[in-house]
C-alpha cells in the first residue's frame, strides 16, 4: 500500500507542475533560450514530451481501479519520451547552450525533475511487461516530431535567428548532419526505452523473490 501510494503522489505532483510549468511559459512576457512564449512553445520536444507525460499521469489516475495495460504502455512511452528529453539535455543541449540556461526557471522542473520522477516511478512501480514492440512505439513521440521538425526545414528554410526552424540547432553542420543526429537520437530513445524496461524487470524479479 505504502509503495502505491507513492506512486500516486508522483503522479499528482506530475499532472499539477506540467500544466504548471507550461503555462508559466505561455504567459511569459519574453523569450529565452530554448523558451518561448504563447503557443510557439509547443515547437519544444522538451514541451510536448512533458505534456505527453502529464497526460498520461492523468490517465493513470483516472483508472487506478482498473488499471489496463495500455495505461501502463502510455506511462512507459511518456517515461522514455521525457527521459529522451532529460539526455538531450545533458549530452548536446547543456554544452551547446549552457547548462544555467537549461536548468533554470520552468526548465528545471521539465528538464530535471520531470523526467527523472517519470522514469524512476516507471522502473520501480510498473508491474506489466514491457515486450520489445513496446520499446519500438516509444520510439514513435521522437520519430514523429522528427519529421515534422527536419520537414519543416525543408520546406521552408533554416531561416536566422530568433525566427530559425532550427531551435535546436541540430541542422548547424548541414541538413545531412541533422538527418543523421536524427538517426542517433531515435536509435538512442530506443535505447533509453531498453535500459528502462531491463531494469524494471530486475526491480519485479527481485520483488518477486
């Protein structure tokens, strides 16, 4: 009981700093690195993975009497979408850009503490089984957002800063070195879902022992 309650605790405190935090980006009276104002901010992957997991701790608790495997699957995609986000953060976008600048204001709670309360609850709580096709759809929040992103460069140019298509700047060495980041980073959001899946199913086979 003690551990359900728990996890019922991250997931209010979830679905309460998300909309929080985005909001307080919404209003924001100006643009930052990384942050934007208005609906402009849902550009961000670091937003809409957010969203994605506030959503989905919102869905968690609305079927805690009757939790169903898809509900567990949303968590575990949601868990990935936002760990991508927090290891983008610290790899690429934390050297790029400065780790002050990514670590503070709302970007503390959606790249920190966020993501890391999203997969620790995944590793310890769930209790499903995650199969490899489920780690092939976590990939699917990234790969989408991908398209869109590389598309939109595309077809309507880089463009200069601050309006750039290239908030991230993953397309600075040419449009081919952006395909390829691309490439690495669904390749490592595969990863991220691997590594959470395996050491949840630690967790319950020591659980079970």
């Amino acid at each position: 009981m003690k551990k359900i309650n728990t996890r019922i605790l991250i997931n209010v405190f979830i679905e309460i700093i998300v909309p929080y935090s985005w909001l307080r980006m919404v209003f924001s009276t100006s643009d930052g690195v990384l942050v934007s104002t208005g609906l402009r901010s849902l550009k961000y992957f670091t937003i809409l993975s957010n969203l994605l997991e506030g959503f989905a701790s919102v869905v968690f608790l609305l079927n805690l009497k009757n939790e169903k495997q898809w509900v567990n699957l949303l968590k575990y995609v949601a868990a990935v979408s936002v760990g991508l986000t927090f290891l983008v953060v610290v790899v690429f976008l934390g050297p790029l850009f400065g780790y002050l600048f990514m670590f503070i204001g709302v970007n503390f709670w959606l790249h920190i503490i966020v993501p890391v309360l999203a997969m620790f609850e995944f590793v310890i709580y769930n209790r499903e089984r995650i199969t490899v096709r489920d780690n092939m759809i976590a990939t699917l929040p990234m790969v989408v957002y991908g398209i869109f992103y590389l598309g939109n460069i595309i077809i309507n140019g880089v463009g200069q800063w601050p309006d750039t298509n290239d908030w991230y700047g993953f397309v600075s060495w040419g449009l081919a070195v952006g395909i390829l980041i691309f490439f690495v980073i669904i390749s490592v959001t595969y990863g991220i879902g691997l590594f959470l899946r395996k050491i949840n199913d630690r967790v319950k086979k020591n659980g079970n022992k």
